[in-house]
C-alpha cells in the first residue's frame, strides 16, 4: 500500500512528489500500474517451487516486454517524471532492484534504465544511505521464499 508513503507526502506538504502538473500526476498513476503488474509477476515467480524453470518464460514473457515500454517512456528523462524525483520512482528503483537481483542481464539491455538507476543512486540522500551500514540489499524478501534475494 502506497497510504504510508501519501500520508507522509501531505504532512510535509509535499504534493508534487505526486507529480507538479495534472499530467505528471495521470502518467505516475499509469507507470504505478504496470509496476504493480509487474510486481505480482514477480511475486509469483519469487513464490513458485519451480522458479528456476519459469524464469526463461517469465523474462521473455512478462519482465522483458514491460522493461521495453518504461525504457521506451525514460527516453531523454533523469527520472519518470522529468528532472525531479517524484514518488512514483522509489516504486520503480525498487522493482528494477528486484529485477536486477533475479536477473540482471534483463535490466542491463534497457540503457534508459540503467540512467534511471544511476540517477537515483546518486540523489545525495540515497547515495549515503546506500554507502552506510544501515543498509541491507539483501534478502529483498522472506528468506522462506522458493527463490532467495
């Protein structure tokens, strides 16, 4: 649930990390949405027994065609939204971190991709809490999960 993250936008009034135009803010509703499609594939293949056979299936499928379409929507942008960060990129650094822990090749062809990454990683805030002993890149989920990131 995003009501967390909402709430604590408000109380710092900061609305336009939801987007600074009306348009901004339909686009990160839309790139919200395929993100969550992509996160129950995700989910799914993290929970399945036989992982290690869905894969080939599940990145050709299902991760690859949507990496096109948010690489495509990148094109000539630092973050989705334009110059500025907004909300709508913490979802998508976190599920490109996911991708990549599965399978990093799948995130390496999308150049636009690999920018936004680098982009976030080197927002000041996010590049001390990356360097610091407080943060754990791993495991991502349950360590109970069929396949272990």
């Amino acid at each position: 649930s995003q009501a967390i993250s909402l709430h604590l936008i408000y109380k710092a009034q900061r609305e336009d990390l939801l987007g600074k135009t009306p348009e901004d803010r339909v686009w990160a509703k839309v790139i919200a949405g395929v993100l969550e499609d992509g996160a129950r594939d995700t989910m799914a293949l993290i929970n399945n027994p036989n992982w290690e056979a869905e894969l080939p299936k599940v990145v050709a499928e299902k991760i690859t065609p949507r990496l096109k379409k948010l690489n495509d929507f990148l094109a000539g942008k630092k973050f989705f939204l334009g110059d500025n960060v907004a909300l709508v990129d913490f979802a998508a650094y976190f599920s490109f971190h996911v991708i990549r822990a599965i399978q990093a090749s799948a995130i390496s062809e999308h150049a636009n991709i690999v920018s936004f990454i680098n982009n976030y990683e080197n927002i000041p805030e996010i590049k001390a809490y990356l360097a610091s002993d407080r943060y754990q890149a791993k495991p991502i989920f349950s360590p109970n999960a069929p396949l272990k990131i």
